[in-house]
DNA sequence: CCTATTCATCATATCATTATGACGAACTAA
DNA sequence: TTAGTTCGTCATAATGATATGATGAATAGG
C-alpha cells in the first residue's frame, strides 16, 4: 500500500469532517463508528492532527473534533505529511538528490514529483466531494475556538 | 517509504546482478557484503525471486544466483511485484475499480498508472547502468542451466 | 565416497505499526 | 460543586516487517 493504515484513516477522518453539515466539533465515537476504525486509535490520530494545527479539539459536552478552515483549503498532504513521507528516495537512502543522486534518482523524479503535486494540490474536500455519495456544498468556516 | 525495505533489497541485488561482467552465479555473501545487506535475509528474497523465475540459483562449490535473462530485459515490476502491492487503492480498500471506485480513485488513476508504468517499463540494467560509477556494457545472455 | 562449499530453512529475536482497555483531565451545564 | 461528557494518555497486546544464528541439504571436485 503507498499509505500507511494510519495515514488513511487521517485521511479518511479529515474527507469525513469535511462533509459534517453541523457547525461545532464532531464526537471521536461518532467518526470513528461512522468510519469503522478504533476509537482510541483514531483518537491519537486526531490529537496529533490537533497539536500539528489541522484540527481543533474540544473536551467535554459538545465536544470533539473540527477542521480548522475548510475541507476546501487543506491538501492532502497537509494530513499525510504527519504520518508518512512521501517523496523519500526510491532507493531508500537517507540522502538523494542532484548533487548526491541514487541510481533511481534521475528517472525517478518526474513520477516522483507527479505524486507529490497531487497531495500537495488536491484538496480534502475535494475527494470527498467527487466520491459516490459525498456531498458538494461548501461549509461555513468555523469559529476558531482558542484553546 | 514508497518501496518496502526487502524490496529495495531485491532490486539493489538485482540491479548488482546485471552489472556482474563475469558469467557463472555470484554467492549470496558476496551480493550481501557489497551491498551492506544482512546476509541470510537477502538469501531468503533471493530463494523467492528463483521461485518465482527471476533468478536462477545453483548450489554447492561455484554455486550463487544469476540473472535469468539480462537486465536489460527485466522490468523493476517484475522484480518488486513479489514483494509490495504497487497499484492498490489509495485508501486501502480491497476493491477499488471503475464500477466500485472509492473517494480518491478518479483523481489518483492518472498518477497512479504513470507510477505502474515507471516500474513496467524501466528495466534494472536501466538503473544500475545509469547511477554513478555503473556500467553501460551489454550482457552476454547467461546459459540456462536447468534445475 | 568424502569433504568443502554453497544455498535452504528453521527457530528465534527485534522493531515498528496497528490495536485494545483502563483511567485521568478538562469542560459544560445545572 | 457536582455529575456527566468527552478528549487525553498510559499500559499493554497483537501483528507484520526486518534481522540473526544455527543447522540441513544439495552439489562439485577430488
């Protein structure tokens, strides 16, 4: 698989949220039955994506998780980034690049650099939105609750 | 990392394989020294790519594996495709096609296919030729010794 | 046939990823 | 201030990937 499990479901939870109607944060319990993944798994994904400025976090009633700005304006990479690394060598080595390049490097990099523009340009929402069933409404930005 | 650990294992030892000018097999100690690879793993990759016809493996005294066919005629895919799943869903679903398509799939077919036909039209005499300090002679085709 | 050589394989260890269960901390509302 | 709700986090488990060490089986050459 070219993501990890983990970054899925960072994925999958964030395309989620971008589609939730209801201003306000949305229940871990909510997304993660929703989704059909753990619950606590989920919500140390969550956190994370919280702590690294993607979400907002609210505790107690009426709380759980938001997007910080619109499912519109965060790239896929701005999730996938905290979980995986992509646009590492092909060949694996710690360092690779034109001045120190791997044997993959040279005819690699246009394939390489096609992926990584697709993260870095294709929105959330975006696949959200295209998938059966999503839908394609634009959201309110939400109220930045300071924390 | 786009490409598990074993391999990149796989390909590095076959991309040394292709550029071994003397004809005959190479001893696995040999492959796993020059590359810095752990020796009896590299052994058990190398027995699955003789499985599965890549390689041909010859016991006892002047004994190791050896290339097929050239390396010139052997695709990255056919290498890699024993050990990783390139080409699945990139939301991890187990089906994922035109008739059943998941959130990513009509946005990520067209980088998705460039990356399949990176690895099915590369050969790694391609790669191992191209790198720095590689070789760019052709191969004789190794006799097929039959097992 | 014997011996050295080499791959084949078994048992086990280590590590990262993925997952579960229990409890603590913060918050809301009454 | 109390009770209920919800995220936060700790401890631990299960699984798969990666790695090591010891031994078995096939082969070539004397």
């Amino acid at each position: 698989m070219i993501l990890s499990q983990t970054a899925v479901y960072a994925l999958r939870a964030t395309m989620y949220l971008s589609q939730v109607r209801e201003v306000g944060p949305t229940r871990v319990d909510v997304i993660a039955n929703e989704l059909k993944v753990p619950r606590n798994y989920l919500s140390k994904i969550l956190h994370l994506l919280a702590r690294e400025g993607v979400l907002d976090s609210t505790r107690g009633p009426h709380g759980g998780f938001q997007l910080v700005r619109p499912g519109t304006q965060i790239a896929l990479e701005t999730v996938v980034e905290h979980f995986d690394d992509l646009g590492g060598c092909l060949l694996g080595r710690d360092s690779c690049d034109e001045s120190n390049p791997c044997a993959a490097h040279g005819r690699w990099k246009n394939i390489s650099e096609s992926v990584l523009r697709f993260f870095r340009e294709t929105s959330i929402a975006e696949l959200a939105g295209g998938g059966p069933g999503g839908f394609l409404v634009e959201l309110p930005i939400p109220a930045k609750t300071p924390r």
